[in-house]
C-alpha cells in the first residue's frame, strides 16, 4: 500500500486527483451527467461531486 504523501507526489505530477486524470474529468464533464462519468472513470458519486467542487475553485 501507498503511503499517503506518496500518493499526493504522484497525483500532482500525473494531474490526478482520486487517480483520476483531471484533463479527461473536464472533457467529460461537458457532456456527461454525474453517474455517466462515475462509470466511465470508476469512481464514486461522491468523488465526481468533490472533483467538480476543486476544479471550480481553482
């Protein structure tokens, strides 16, 4: 298992966050609802959410 401060190392020099590549989340976001890009990227409900949450506030 990862220690936490190596998966934060790795999510920020891959643009990943819940290993999930940040440019794709944001191509899909235009034109798939929450539970399509759930699916497609294997995640949550809840992580799709708190994603959209951090690109906004960027």
């Amino acid at each position: 298992m990862m220690r936490s401060a190596d998966k934060q190392w790795h999510s920020h020099h891959q643009n990943e966050v819940f290993g999930v590549n940040l440019h794709k989340f944001m191509e899909m976001e235009g034109h798939a609802n929450h539970m399509e890009i759930a699916q497609e990227l294997g995640i949550s409900l809840g992580e799709v959410k708190m994603l959209k949450k951090k690109i906004t506030r960027a």
